[in-house]
C-alpha cells in the first residue's frame, strides 16, 4: 500500500517554516524518509541540509565529552546524519572514544548480589550464555528456549532483580520457534 503525503504546499511549510527534517516528517505521516525526499525531488524543491561550515564544534565537543553523548545522539539533536558529525571530528582533528570508552558509556553497572549469582548460575546450567566483550569488562546475557512463557517469564524475573532486557526475538528453527532474551551489555 502506498503512503499518501499531504499536498506540496504543507511539505514545504513542515520543512522550510517549521524547520522539520524529512525524517520528522517522515514520522508524522507514517512513511519513510526516502519517501518524503523522494517527494521533493519530483517537485524539484532542494530541501536545507546542514554542512559542517554550518556547526558550532564547541558546542558537539562539549555534548560528547561533558555530556557523554554519542555521534547518534549528537546527530539526532542537531538532526543531522551520523556520519556528519563524525566527518566535523575528523576535520577538526579531534580524537574520539575508543570502542572499548564507547562500550563502556553504554553498558549498565550491576552489583551481582548472591541472589543474582545462584539465579544466573542456574540459568547458566539450561539454555543460558554469557558472552564477555573483548576486552572482559563486560558481558552480554542471551538466553534461548523453545517455551514462549518461559522466556516472558525470565524477562519478567530480571526486570524485578533490576536487570532490564532489550525485546523478545522470537527465531524460527525447525522443528519450532526459539525466543532469545537478550540481556544487552553489563559492565562487571
């Protein structure tokens, strides 16, 4: 099904008055974003892009290094592209985070209480998997089972001991479906 977008008139309004980018406006009619610019371009209308002339690289250096935010945060603030901030890095010959600094930002802290430890020892013993990170500060939690309540039950346990998970994916491996729990980074 084809998304309708209102009249050229409102799109330019959204854009070069109410300052959206094609991506906001992408969302607020439900479409994607190469849609939006694909729209302007059949009506020849050059939509503003932010050049990094265009940028106060005080003001990022300050939101990645005081702020702690990242190139994707920085960018969606400024509503630029990711890369567009990482090239006003490089030009200004600015050093970045590491991987590992980066890594370490992201992840949450966790004190393992015994209750946590003996949980995720018998975890560990069915369909449980920890993977450290390469630098083993961290890990990753991912756990696997054929039994769809099982896994909303587990996501339902960590969040009561303080550990949030991302969503649910439910894998299709024959003979049945698998839902992987993944617990996401955990700094040690």
């Amino acid at each position: 099904m084809k998304r309708k977008l209102p009249d050229i008139e409102t799109l330019k309004e959204l854009h070069f008055n109410k300052k959206m980018s094609g991506r906001e406006i992408a969302a607020l009619y439900n479409c994607s974003a190469g849609t939006v610019y694909g729209y302007f371009q059949k009506y020849r209308i050059r939509m503003i892009y932010h050049s990094i002339k265009d940028l106060n690289f005080e003001n990022i250096k300050n939101l990645y290094f005081n702020k702690k935010m990242s190139f994707r945060e920085i960018a969606k603030e400024y509503k630029i592209g990711q890369t567009t901030v990482i090239r006003l890095f490089r030009k200004e010959k600015q050093k970045s985070r590491t991987s590992t600094e980066a890594h370490s930002l992201r992840s949450y802290h966790l004190d393992i209480t015994p209750e946590i430890m003996e949980f995720l020892n018998g975890l560990l013993l069915g369909d449980g998997c920890i993977k450290y990170t390469k630098g083993k500060k961290s890990c990753t939690y991912e756990h696997a089972d054929k039994n769809r309540s099982y896994i909303r039950w587990l996501k339902r346990i960590f969040k009561e001991l303080g550990i949030f998970s991302g969503p649910i994916r439910f894998i299709k491996i024959n003979p049945g479906v698998t839902g992987v729990l993944d617990l996401g980074v955990i700094q040690l």
